[in-house]
C-alpha cells in the first residue's frame, strides 16, 4: 500500500512540476521593452519642465514619478501640475546649498503632500527667497504611503519600474551631457560635472538603454528626454549603497482639484524682447541682470493663459494694474527699468485661487 501511495506522489509531483517552473519563469520575465510614455498606446507622462536656473532637480524627478502615477491611477491624460518649488523649498532645499535632501522631501510627501503649481508656482530665481503657497495649500495636495531604495541591478530596476512607477535615479554626468541632442547617450568627452536626479520612465533592450525625463527644457536632448545606454548610467548614491534610485508609492489625496489653472506665456525665461518680438537669450550670464528673467526692451503685452477661470488680476511689483472678468487676458506692460515681478491671479466661481509668476528685467 505505501508502495502505490509513493508511486501516486511521485506522478503527481512530475504532473505539476512544470506548472511549478512555468509560474517561477513567469515570474522572473520582463518583457524587452517597456516604458510608462507607451503603456498599451497611452503616454502617462506629463510634459517636460524646465527648472533652471536653480539646482531643484530631485523635485522636479519625484513630481516626474509623481504625475505619471497620478494619471495612471485615475486611468485619463489631463496633464496634472504638481509644485516642484513647493516640493523642494518646504522639506528644507536651498539654492544655495544647492540641493534638496531626497530623503526629507520623500518623507515630506509621506507626511504632507505636494500641492499644485497654482499654490506656489515656480519663479526660477537662483537665489533662496521668502516663501508661502497659497492659503488652503493642505488641501490640494498629493501625497504617497511609502518609498524605498531600489537594488543598482538592471532586473530590479526594471521589475521596480513596471511594478511601481518611474524610478528617481541620480546620476554622474559629464560635460558633453550638457550638449546631448539625441540617440543613446555614451560619456565621450569632457570633465566630470556633478551629479544629477531625473526619473527613469522606460527601458529598451534591444537599443540597450533607458529612457529618462529629464527638467532642463524641451531644447536639450530629444525635446527634454533622453535615451541612455544601460553601462553610460553611473549611479550616484547619496547616503551609502543602493541608495540613488529611489521608488514611490501608494498615491493618493486630491489628485484633480476643481481649482484655477493659470500661465504667464509672454513673457517666458530665457528669452528676450525686442519691441514685441521674441528671441531665444543668448548671453544668459551678464552682471546685474538676473538670470532667467526675460529681457524687455520697448513696449510688450503680457499674455496669460487661464482655465476654470472667471476673473484674473495682474500685480507688479505687488501693486494691482489689471483686473479682468473676460479672455483674451492680455496686457501692456508699463515699467521702470530694472527688475520687476509679474504675479497673476485666478479666480474660480467657487472663489478658489491659483497664481503664477515671472521676474523681467526691462531695459
């Protein structure tokens, strides 16, 4: 009897022991390509960002993973706008450190959230300034349940990436990623230049690289993204082993709030204005002049773009000059010259607000 028993255990184990293999194998695949800008056809990614003139990448790289979650969750594109600026300046970043502590504003993001943009908008100065987002900011805000460290092995950073969103990586880079256009990015020439924090949205085996959003604008790279070869990415770890590349989790809190969404589009950083017309800046350093701020020369009309809006106003150097109810929201700027600050204002029918604003240096 015991006999038959063995020979009936023995047929059964050989019966499911392939099941047993094809689950592990199962497993332990990864597709060859994925990436969070092709998921079945949808991009869940938002739109690059700029963040100079000032060192705030890890915000920009955690709001990065931050938004791409945030679509995903609610299953549609609607392009959400979280506050990098907020994001780094209240867990304790400073320019002139130049950095943000990736742990603290992780935690930060665990215990408070990060509010929209319209809370506390970006106003690229580089420099540390006084700050305060919008009365109410708490609740608009965005938060996670955990974060963690992700092992430097490209099968758990890819496994990490498909299972819990994009990956906040920093990197070494060199002077020649500076001018990096396009293709697989390899370190060629020049010194090395610091270190770096983007988020790692895809991977590509057969081009043998990731794929990585980058915040320097849509001029650098491949429109502000970048493909780089899987042994070009130097890690580099900020507190001790397998620490610099960081995942999140757990998204939740309001992540479409019903409030204003409100943008200066002229004038922009980096360009200058001649008499209405606008050029890239190409002296970007020069004495007394802030870096960023647009340069205005002759006359120009400020342009804003606003939704879910019913009036808007426009402050200069914190005095009111416009007050709106009806689009086009457009205006002539009359100033002294030197530095200014633009703020406008949004309203909703609910009388909730949100903001924007840009520092100009008119000539």
């Amino acid at each position: 009897m015991k006999g038959v028993v063995a020979i009936c255990i023995a047929f059964l184990l050989l019966a499911i022991y392939p099941a047993f293999i094809e689950a592990e194998n199962s497993h332990s695949y990864l597709p060859p390509y994925f990436s969070w800008r092709d998921v079945n056809g949808v991009d869940y990614t938002t739109p690059i960002k700029n963040q100079a003139p000032a060192p705030t990448c890890e915000a920009y790289a955690l709001v990065a993973a931050l938004e791409t979650k945030m679509q995903y969750k609610l299953g549609k594109i609607y392009n959400p706008d979280l506050s990098e600026a907020h994001l780094f300046f209240y867990p304790g970043g400073s320019i002139k450190a130049g950095y943000v502590n990736i742990i603290d504003a992780a935690n930060y993001l665990i215990e408070h959230g990060v509010p929209d943009e319209g809370c506390f908008p970006d106003p690229h100065r580089p420099y540390d300034f006084s700050f305060e987002s919008l009365p109410g900011w708490e609740n608009r805000t965005v938060k996670i349940t955990e974060w963690g460290w992700v092992e430097h092995t490209p099968e758990a950073m890819k496994r990490t990436l498909i299972e819990h969103g994009p990956l906040i990586v920093c990197m070494y880079f060199w002077r020649d990623f500076y001018y990096y256009r396009g293709g697989i990015y390899r370190h060629r020439w020049g010194r090395l230049a610091g270190g770096h924090v983007m988020a790692i949205v895809g991977y590509d085996d057969e081009q043998h690289c990731w794929i990585i959003k980058n915040s320097w604008g849509t001029e650098w790279g491949e429109n502000g993204w970048l493909r780089i070869d899987y042994d070009a990415l130097k890690i580099a770890e900020w507190y001790g082993e397998d620490t610099g590349v960081m995942y999140i989790e757990g998204v939740y809190g309001n992540l479409e709030p019903d409030v204003p969404k409100i943008e200066i589009e002229q004038p922009e950083i980096y360009h200058t204005y001649i008499f209405g017309r606008e050029f890239p800046t190409l002296l970007r350093r020069i004495p007394f002049i802030q870096e960023g701020a647009p340069r205005i020369i002759g006359p120009l009309i400020v342009k804003v773009k606003a939704e879910n809006t019913t009036r808007v106003e426009l402050y200069l150097d914190g005095e009111l000059k416009y007050n709106d109810e009806e689009s086009p929201y457009q205006w002539h700027l009359e100033s002294s010259p030197g530095l200014h600050t633009i703020e406008v204002f949004a309203y909703n029918e609910y009388g909730n607000v949100s903001k924007d604003v840009v520092d100009v240096f008119v000539i």
